[in-house]
C-alpha cells in the first residue's frame, strides 16, 4: 500500500525537528530558459539556481552545510577535516561555512582528478583560511582512510573534530534536498504548471534527498539522477539507503529500494573530472542563449543528458522540466585550457 502523501508544509515541519543553521539564500530562484529551450527543442526547460545559495559562490553543498554544520556545533567543534578532489564544490564552500562559523578547517584534497595548480575552487579554499593538504589518494574509499587519519590525529591532540563520514553525513546533507523539492513543487504551483521530469547531476546526498522527497510528497514525475561519477559500490543501492536512513531521522514511513532510483552512468564521459563532447556542447548553449554557466565535471554533463532525451523524444514539447543547478562554476577557470580547446573545435 502506497503511504500518504504530505504537503510541502508538512514536508518542512518534519525537517524542523533537525538542528540547522542558516547559511544559504533561499529560496533559490525559478528561472524558465526560453531561448535555450528553443535551440534544443521539445519541453519547457526551468532552472532551480541552487548556484545561486550564496556562501562563496554558491551551490548545493550550502543546503548541505546547514545541516552538516549544525552537527558540528552541536558536538562542540572546533576544528572540521573534510576531503575530496582538488577542484571541490564540497570543499570550498565546508571552508566558507567554517570561515563564517568561526571553526578551523583542514581539507584534505586529492589531486587525482585534476591537477592542483592553485585555480579555481582551490583558490577559494585558501583565500578562506582552509589549511590545505594535497595528496595522491583516489577518492573514495582511499581518500576516506586518509581523512579519518588526520581526523584522529588532531583528536589525539585534544581537538574536537568534526570530521567527513561517508555512513553518517550523507543522510543530513540529503535532508536539505527534501526541502529543495519542496520549493520547486510551490513554484510550479504557483505557476499553476505540472512537473514532468526533474534533472540533477548526482551520485549521493542530493540526488537520495529528492527522489524521497519525491515519494513523501506523492509525485508521478521522474527524478533522473545523472551520476559524474561511477562509485566502486552499486550507486543506486547506496543511495536508496541514504534516503532510508533520511526517513528514519525523520520519523517518515517511506522506504526506498535500488529500484525507486533513477541513476543513470551513461554521461560521465571519459571520466570522473574529465570534460566530455555532450556537457561541452551544454555549457556552450547555454551560456551563449542564456547567460548561465555550467559547470564542466557536473551541471554540463546533466544538462547533456537533458537534452539527449529531447532528441530521443523521451522529453516532448508541451512538457515542464526543472533542472536543478548544483553550482560548481568556479572550476571553470581551472578547466581554461581544456573548454577552450573544446571551444575551438565547436
């Protein structure tokens, strides 16, 4: 039996119970894109600019972050270990966070995917105060020890760490994009507009928290999940429990299988970090038609997808899109020399 659905204002009222922090613009706006849409062809095409969250530059890891560093004051921190690649989304603004919180943050940044000339989101990193560690581990689950080194390190100095955990932030981060779910269903409404299809680059946190939030508010559209990176665990097992353990924090019924994931592997391109023919033609388009930028390693290879489906006719005219912009913009200027590499064979 299917469990009843909420509404979005009861939606936020479960979501009120949690420890959070405010750090981001919200809501963020709704922006129809016409003249892209026309240049692709097919459905109606609406931005969620979750690039525009505030807190150096935005994106989705801001959502994240009320939730995240809302813990991390809870437990008395006051220092924060977190990690991943060179050119991080998540890291640069968990460093923004800190600088706003008044907490020290060590980062401890792979450089597996990218070269780690100081550029970019690694710029951001320093120009908050991060302490920066660059290392040659792969992330994942090598990265993952590393972190959890250094975090005990400091702990056997006496600090209150706060630190990345894979099994126990991903459910907090995921809470927020509940919420971002909630948003868009209000807009829309407003509107007085169906969604027909949700898009998003994700392979965890993000992408977990709205295919719940599709289910708790009793959705029919789609939530397809453009993953920028293939994991070395089944993704969509691993993302249906993130959204179980979301349901459990939130006293909610609702429980998801591999199967209620929507994920696709297929845009990655040549590579985690590497940028790819289909999310180089996304970025240019709409850039050009619209004045929005993408980013190389998520956004534009969502967006690629996104209009992948218009030209197999999975995405027909007359339909609504909502494609949810994660941010990422500044690893633009890291990737200079490879977009306009990509730029002059265009």
């Amino acid at each position: 039996m299917a469990e009843s659905a909420l509404t979005t204002e009861e939606l936020r009222q479960r979501v009120a119970r949690l420890p959070r922090i405010e750090l981001a613009h919200l809501p963020t706006p709704l922006e129809e894109v016409p003249r892209f849409a026309d240049v692709v062809g097919g459905p109606r095409i609406f931005i969620k600019r979750d690039d525009c969250t505030g807190l150096l530059y935005g994106g989705n890891k801001t959502r994240h972050n009320e939730f995240l560093m809302a813990e991390a004051l809870r437990r008395g921190a006051d220092v924060v270990v977190w990690g991943a690649g060179v050119q991080s989304n998540n890291c640069r603004q968990t460093a923004a966070a800190c600088a706003r919180l008044g907490l020290e943050c060590r980062l401890v940044l792979s450089r597996s995917a990218h070269r780690d000339e100081i550029q970019g989101n690694l710029l951001l990193d320093y120009l908050v105060g991060a302490k920066v560690e660059i290392v040659d581990a792969e992330i994942g689950p090598e990265l993952d020890e590393v972190i959890i080194k250094r975090a005990e390190e400091l702990r056997g100095k006496g600090r209150i760490v706060y630190s990345w955990d894979r099994h126990e932030g991903r459910p907090l981060a995921a809470v927020s994009y509940l919420l971002c779910l909630a948003e868009i269903v209000d807009e829309m409404q407003e509107r007085q507009l169906p969604i027909d299809a949700i898009y998003v680059s994700s392979a965890g946190a993000t992408g977990a928290g709205l295919t719940l939030a599709k289910a708790v508010l009793g959705l029919a559209c789609p939530v397809r999940l453009i993953c920028p990176i293939k994991w070395p665990w089944d993704t969509r097992a691993d993302m249906a429990e993130i959204a179980n353990q979301v349901a459990s924090l939130l006293d909610l019924p609702h429980r998801l299988g591999a199967d209620d994931i929507d994920a696709t592997e297929d845009y990655i391109g040549p590579g985690y970090g590497a940028i790819s023919e289909g999310g180089m033609e996304a970025l240019d388009l709409l850039a050009r038609y619209e004045g929005i930028l993408l980013d190389p390693v998520y956004t534009s290879k969502a967006m690629a997808a996104l209009i992948d489906h218009v030209r197999k006719r999975q995405l027909k005219a007359g339909q609504n899109v909502v494609f949810v912009h994660t941010g990422g913009t500044p690893a633009v200027f890291a990737y200079r020399d490879e977009l306009m590499e990509a730029k002059k064979g265009r």
